[in-house]
C-alpha cells in the first residue's frame, strides 16, 4: 500500500511539473532574444559580395529552422536587390510581426518604397526610425539619404 502511495505521489509530481517544464521549450523557440539564434556571418559576407542568389539560398535553409527577425530582413534585403519588390514586402512585413523594432527592417523597406516610388510610405517608415532613434543611428541616415537621393531624381 505505502508503495502505491509513494508511486502516486510521485506520478502527480510529473503531471504537474511536466506541463510547466514543456512550455518552457515551447516558448524558447519563438523568443527573439534567444542565444540560438542563427548565424548570419555568411550571408551577410556573400550579400557584401552582392552574391544575392547564394545568400538567398542559405537563407532559406536557415528560415526552414529559425522563425527570426533577422533572418527575415536578410531575406527581404537579398530579394529586393534581385528585383522581387513583392515577396520582399513579405518578407519585411513577417520581421517586423517578429520584432515590430527592428531598426534594419523598417530602413529597408522604407528603401523598398522609394524604389517602387511610394514616398508616403517610405516618410513613414522614416518617422518610426525617429521614434526609435532619438538621437539618430546608421538606420535612420541610410534612410534619409535614400528618401533625399529619390527627391533630386
């Protein structure tokens, strides 16, 4: 009987803990802040050597693996430079669902507008840049200077 006991004891100590500890794992996987997230050293060195085609491809490896903010900027970055303003857009639009924040998400696709000559969006793409840049960053200059290149052509 005292075994049947302990066995139960122990049996409701793992339907409680278990719960709390899988959703733990669960969330891990969404956190933006995490350490796992990937590394994009390589990408970033073949987009420098504007090698659009290979950095897409490793992308997409990498986005099959790791839902992040980043990864879906670089996707959007290397798809604009190869001309697909449209799956660039979503691309984009899915990094700032991760990380509504994301400084580099919202100067490229305010660059994105002004290369499809929407100026009303790519001013407010600018304007939330310098809610998030008081006191400015590379983000909102890069922005600027393209919004400012755009109006003299």
């Amino acid at each position: 009987m005292f075994r049947h006991a302990i066995f139960g004891i122990a049996g409701l100590c793992a339907v409680a803990i278990l719960p709390a500890a899988t959703a733990g794992v669960a969330f891990a996987v969404d956190n933006m802040e995490s350490t796992d997230a990937p590394d994009l050293t390589s990408v970033r060195t073949k987009i420098d050597a504007k090698d659009y085609a290979g950095a897409l491809a490793e992308l997409r490896d990498i986005a099959e693996e790791h839902q992040q903010a980043d990864v879906y900027n670089l996707m959007g970055f290397t798809l604009r430079k190869t001309g697909d303003f449209k799956t660039s857009l979503t691309y984009y639009t899915k990094a700032l669902e991760l990380q509504p924040d994301h400084k580099g998400a919202h100067e490229y696709l305010g660059e994105l507008y002004v290369e499809t000559d929407d100026m009303p969006k790519a001013r407010e793409q600018l304007a939330v840049l310098t809610k998030l840049c008081p006191a400015g960053c590379e983000e909102l200059e890069d922005l600027t200077k393209a919004i400012a290149a755009k109006g003299t052509n």
